[in-house]
C-alpha cells in the first residue's frame, strides 16, 4: 500500500482537519499501521500540529499540563494515556514512541476526546485525578466526594452499598462541590480551566449511568464532539492542523442511516454541521481476510462481492489500487459496502466519507499476552 499512502497523505496535506475512522474493534492490523504512518507522515511532511484519540479525555490532559510544565513525557506515559485499546496493538507502538519524540520537543499537541473512565493502566485518571479535583473542596465534604469519585471510577464500591441513582445524584453533587473549589482556588487559569474541563467530562460520563444503551451511544459521541470542539475553538490557534483518530462508526459525517444512531447524531455528524471548520473524513474497509474483535477472537472478513466497493477499488482500470476518491464515491451512488465491523450493508458512501481506503486482505492486529 505504499503507492495508497503516497497518494492519500499528498491529497490531505493541505488540509486543516483530518479525520481518520477504522473497524470499531480497533482489531485490524494493516488498517492500524497505515494509519501510524498515515499521522507520522502528515506531522512529519505536512505540519500537523494536534493528534486527538478517542482516547481518556483525562490522561492525555494530564500529559499536555505535565509537558507545558517541562516535563519531559516517557513513551510509558503517553501508552497509557493512549490506553489500552490502542496500546495493546504492536502496530501503535512505533506511532507512540514517534508521538512522544514530537511531544517533547513542544512540536506537537496529543488529546484525547472519550470522557469514558477507569481505562485499565490509565496512569493519572485511576490514580491522582480525584485527588486533584476535589482539591478545592472545604471540609468534610472532601474525603466523602474523594472516595465517592475514586468509587465510581474503579467500580469499588462495597457489596452492601452498591451503586444506584441515588449514588449516582451523590457523585453528581460532588463534582459541583469539586467544580466550585476549583473556581474558588488559587490556580493559574489555564490549569485551572483543565480541571474544570476533567470535570465536566466526569460530569457527562456519569450522566449517562443507568441509562438506555440507544441513548448512550449518541450521549457519549456528543460528549466527544465537545471535547473536539474545546481543542478546535479554546486550546489551539487558528494556524492548527489537526488530526482525529477514532472509528468509521463515529466520524461518518452523516448517522442518520446507522443502527446504532437512530435516536441521537453521531461526532462525525455534528463536525459535518460545524461550518466553522472543514474537514476530510476517511473510511477504511478491506475486500477480504480476517480481523480481530473485542479480546482474542478473530473474525473472517468474508470476499466482497464483484458490486462493492470494495471490489471496485482493486479494478484492473484502477490508477491506485484500494484507494477510493471523493469522485468516485459519488460516481459508485449506492452500493454495497463494509465499513462498519466489516458488515455488509448498501449505502450512499459518498454522503459519509469523503475518501475511503480499501486493504485487499486484512489481518488480525498483533496484541500483546
């Protein structure tokens, strides 16, 4: 795919924000590692400037507070704060090792936008973040909300005081109680605007607890579009470029049509509707192979048929093999195609992608144990 990725990183290297999807199972390895060097490359040649992973809101703020303070950042650190469902796939381990080298000569700028919490081996958000945002909080209250936070985030709560909506109200009134300290102590406004930020997204992540499955999809997508938009609208200038790394189901601009979207948008949606920012949004699929879903299994990605996309992009005619243009997808209308969990399904493609990479024969991603 080295003539593919030729091509793809010289048709998005002017633009300004870049948005990269794959199978929702982070399993597929050549999907993984053309994209490691798709960033590499467009960072490197291109000046982007900002790589944002669906990826612990919370840890990689943390990474940006210690590195504005001049720390230098390990690339342990930074693995964890990617976490675990990226971290595990060797395919991102060169990517992280080069993300971290950019990281610390203040080149670039890694996020995350998941407010999700309690990501395994997450080395800030399981361990010092309660203390830090309930630092503010005046008497009894704090050790109470401390423990109440840090309950929640590992799932720890005892067997004869379990976690229910009433819990649920408690954990929400103290991260009013942690968002008023905050605003009352003597920070320094940009730590403290990061605080505020860490608790608004724990606010989110707890408001969608014992909620209907339908409803947290499109409340945690949203959430994630808000994160985007602080890096977008707050914490950049208007010289950034800016890379997003997620999967096909989340950054397809339009959601309407999506199973798992039926009663809220989906980020790529709402991006799309954001008129203040144009974007490139890239799809990936494979005509065949295999693929890794959640935890060991692997998964056969049945042969397209001769009506797919898929099979369209490895034409004999074709000038770039597995590489489907804006112009092409609209050209291809509706058609069969796999991009979400390598389901087959008939779609306007062009309506929710503006390029698509096609891989010939996938493979499971190598993962770690």
């Amino acid at each position: 795919m080295t003539d593919t990725l030729e091509v793809v990183y010289r048709d998005l290297c002017d633009e300004h924000l870049v948005i990269l999807g794959e199978s929702g199972a982070h399993g597929d390895k050549n999907a993984l590692s053309f994209k490691a060097l798709l960033v590499e490359t467009l960072v490197s040649k291109c000046n982007f400037n900002v790589v944002l992973f669906e990826a612990s809101f919370y840890d990689l703020k943390k990474v940006e507070i210690l590195s504005n303070n001049g720390t230098k950042i390990s690339a342990e650190t930074l693995s964890s704060a990617i976490g675990v469902i990226h971290n595990q796939n060797y395919e991102m381990h060169p990517l992280i090792n080069f993300l971290t080298r950019k990281v610390n000569s203040n080149s670039l700028l890694v996020g995350g936008i998941d407010d999700q919490l309690g990501s395994r081996g997450a080395f800030y958000s399981l361990k010092g973040m309660v203390s830090d945002l309930t630092s503010g909080i005046e008497g009894p209250q704090q050790d109470r909300c401390e423990t109440l936070l840090k309950n929640r985030i590992l799932y720890t709560f005892p067997k004869n005081d379990k976690y229910d909506e009433m819990k649920k109200t408690d954990i929400q009134t103290c991260l009013k109680y942690a968002a008023k300290g905050i605003e009352n102590k003597e920070l320094n406004s940009k730590l403290k605007l990061n605080y505020e930020l860490m608790i608004k997204n724990f606010d989110r992540a707890v408001a969608r607890d014992f909620i209907d499955e339908s409803e947290y999809v499109f409340m945690r997508d949203y959430s994630m579009y808000l994160n985007v938009l602080n890096y977008l609208e707050i914490d950049r200038e208007a010289t950034d470029k800016i890379i997003i790394w997620s999967t096909n189901d989340h950054v397809a601009k339009r959601s309407e049509d999506l199973v798992q979207y039926q009663v809220g948008k989906n980020m790529g949606t709402y991006l799309s509707e954001n008129q203040k920012q144009e974007s490139v949004t890239v799809g990936f699929t494979a005509l065949e192979g295999t693929t890794r879903v959640f935890g060991s299994n692997v998964k056969e990605i049945p042969l397209k048929s001769s009506i797919s996309i898929e099979a369209y992009a490895y034409n004999k005619d074709r000038p770039v093999k597995g590489y489907l243009t804006s112009n092409d997808l609209v050209s291809l209308k509706l058609a069969e195609g796999s991009l979400f969990m390598h389901e087959t399904d008939t779609k306007d493609w062009h309506t929710l992608f503006d390029i698509i990479v096609v891989f010939e024969n996938e493979e499971p991603s190598r993962r770690e144990g």
